[in-house]
C-alpha cells in the first residue's frame, strides 16, 4: 500500500510513549509498504526529519511553531482557549501550511490510505471522512480526569470547559473519521459509549530483545535505585503522578525504610518539581537521559503512580521487558491485559502503593519472581511486528485515500 502519515511532530528524538508506538509501528510497516510522513517540522530539532528516513520513503516538514508550555506564547493561547472552540490542546498544532499540503497530497498522490496520527493533527486534514483516525488516548478522558484532580477551583473551571471542548472536538472528529484505530479495548469501548462509532484496537508492544539485560551487565552504583519512574515530564499525567507519590506516597515508604532512593528518569522536568527534591538527598532527578533501560536494569522496582490518562502506558512494558518488577495504579495500567500478583503489582491509594512497593523492597523472592513472570509474558504476547500486522489489518477497513 502507499499510505499518508499525518502527525503533529518527526518522531526523533523518541522521548515520548507515541513516539515509540508509532516509530516502532513504522519501522515494520516502511518495509512492506510506501510510507509518506507529513509533520511539523522543529527548527531546533534536525535529528526529527533527518532520521526520517529509518521508517518513511519520502518526508514533507512543515515549519510550525508550536509554543513551549512555559512560554509566554503558550499563556496567550491558554487565555485565547476561553474562546476559542477548538481545545488548546489540539489549536497549538493547527496548521495552514499543513493543512495545504495534506490536500495537495491527497489531491496528487493516488494514496491507498491516510492516517491521522493522534487527534492533534485532525485540524491539519481537509476531510477525515477517508482517513484512519488513530487515537492514541481518548482525549477528552484525559481533561476530565484532570478537572477531578485539579484542587485550584480556577484552574478546575479553566479544565472542565476544555473538557467539555474536547469531548466535542473528539466526538465530531471520530464520527467524520473513515474509521477510527484505538490502542485497547477499554479506549474502543468508550468511543463506542459516548461517540457512537465503532472503532478497532491494536495492542501496546516492546522490542523485548532491545530492553533485556545482557547477561553479566555489572550493576551501576551511579545509575541504581530502589524505586524508578521513567516518563517524560512535560507530559502532565506524569508530573501529576510524581507529584502524588513524592507528596503523599514517598513519606508512607520513608516511615518503614528511610534510606528508601528514588529516580525520575525522563526529559523537561518541571522547575517546580526540581525544587520540591532539591533538599532530599534520596530523590534524583535526572531530565533526558540517552538511554532508560540502564535506569531500569539497576533498579528494584519500577512506579507507576498515574491518576489522570488514556490510552496504554508502554513504560510498563518496558519495565517488564527490562525484567524489572513494577507497582501502577489501576489507571497506570489501564488498557493492559495484565493481573495483580501475577504480572505487577497494583494499589489505587497512598497506603496501599507504599505497601506495594515495601512488599517487593522487601522481599527479593517475591519481586523476582513478579519480573520473570512480566518478562515472559511480554516476549511471548507483544513483539512490534505483531502490533503491525494488526495495524494492517485495521488499515483495511478504512476508506482508500484518494479517488
């Protein structure tokens, strides 16, 4: 097939759970059909269109400014949000430049498919009614769960009416679409429950093989810790569960084990958060890193302490490729055909993640046994090739692309 690719960003560097979903996803595809990749292009980024090539025929940047959320740029779009009916969310991507040559593409390119690669680029089709939208969240779920979490009643108005417009945004997107993709039945089930449309999920996979440890890998005093979070840090549900767990968790733990040390691994960590760990020895923070897995391999016990999100966290998999024991919320894990006691670890609330995760610092048996039984059931259910394949199937049930 000879597909259109649609998304609001290049896909190096791979920082984030879509990055890697959809580079690893790509990488499979490119080698049994003709890839062309549409994104906004980062100026200061050039590795993203240069390192295109490792899973796309041909790429078209577009040059786009999308405004730093600590910018002032990005304060002005937040204030022009109470106005605006498109959520800030999706408008930061929102692109005449694109926009134009996506229809230019559409109108030239006999494509077999297009896909719009996270809603965020649905703005930057002329029409998505031949189009695959591939829903990477419900986004609209993520708003909501926020506006629950928020405790500023400003900032919980500010949400809630985002909220509302990105369940409209979405719903009327996923309708126009030609057919939409999910990343799990959980997410295909609510698309069916509030939008009314019928939509087909692809499983999360891992490169197992690249996240093993190698056999007689010294351990790294400087890398090691009991507890580890890998994420990015600019993505909100992550600052928000490290913020829970280092407020309300991380104090239950030290109470038990007070030499307790954690690591947060992952790119843009806010300047409050750094902050909030300067004085606790205990607690590093690292920002990016070129490469997570030796974090993993050194640690005792993977968090994930999420209460806001959608779609599936692949930083589980990870953890359970890496053969690393892990403890989520219930919401971390969401998506995830995985049991409690079996394969992880699950606790909703403070007392029963910090028991959770004293229970396998605490018993080194017992956390072996957890990872060995994750591991194994990552290698045999979730390789990337699988996940493409699937994603081929689902590609034909969208509409062809071009007349």
């Amino acid at each position: 097939m000879k597909l259109l690719w649609v998304k609001s960003d290049f896909l190096h560097p791979t920082t984030k759970g879509g990055h890697i979903r959809t580079l690893e996803m790509l990488k499979r595809l490119h080698a049994r059909h003709e890839i062309h990749y549409v994104a906004l292009e980062n100026p200061n980024s050039p590795e993203g269109l240069e390192r295109s090539r490792e899973y796309a025929s041909r790429a078209y940047p577009v040059r786009h400014s999308v405004p730093s959320k600590r910018s002032f740029a990005f304060a002005g779009r937040l204030a022009a949000g109470l106005f605006d009916p498109v959520p800030v969310a999706v408008s930061r991507f929102r692109s005449p430049a694109m926009l134009a040559e996506v229809s230019r593409l559409l109108a030239e390119g006999s494509f077999d498919r297009a896909v719009c690669d996270f809603l965020m680029a649905a703005p930057n089709f002329p029409s998505l009614g031949r189009a695959l939208l591939f829903e990477h969240n419900v986004e609209y779920v993520i708003w909501r769960r926020r506006t629950e979490q928020a405790a500023n009643p400003a900032a919980r108005a500010y949400l809630a009416a985002q909220a509302r417009r990105m369940f409209a945004y979405e719903r009327d997107a996923c309708r126009a679409a030609g057919f939409v993709a999910t990343v799990s039945p959980v997410d295909s089930e609510i698309i069916e429950r509030e939008f009314g449309v019928a939509s087909a999920a692809v499983p999360t996979g891992v490169d197992t093989a690249y996240f093993a440890r190698p056999d007689g890998l010294p351990a790294d005093p400087d890398l090691s810790s009991d507890l580890v979070f890998v994420g990015s840090m600019d993505w909100m549900p992550n600052h928000e569960g490290v913020t829970w767990f280092l407020r309300d968790i991380l104090p239950r733990i030290r109470a038990r084990r007070p030499s307790v040390r954690v690591k947060i691994v992952g790119r843009d960590p806010s300047p409050i958060l750094i902050k909030a760990v300067h004085e606790t020895a205990t607690v590093h923070v690292t920002g990016i890193v070129n490469d997570i897995r030796p974090y993993l391999w050194n640690s005792a016990v993977s968090i994930v302490p999420l209460r806001v999100g959608s779609g599936t966290r692949l930083k589980i998999y990870e953890a359970m490729a890496a053969g690393t024991a892990t403890v989520s919320t219930p919401l971390g894990a969401e998506g995830l055909p995985v049991e409690h006691g079996r394969h992880l670890l699950l606790a909703g609330d403070p007392e029963s993640f910090a028991a959770a995760c004293l229970d396998l610092l605490g018993n080194e048996p017992l956390r072996r046994e957890l990872a060995a039984s994750a591991q194994a059931f990552v290698r045999e259910n979730f390789s990337w090739e699988s996940v493409a394949r699937q994603f081929e199937s689902i590609l034909e049930r969208a509409p062809r692309a071009s007349e």
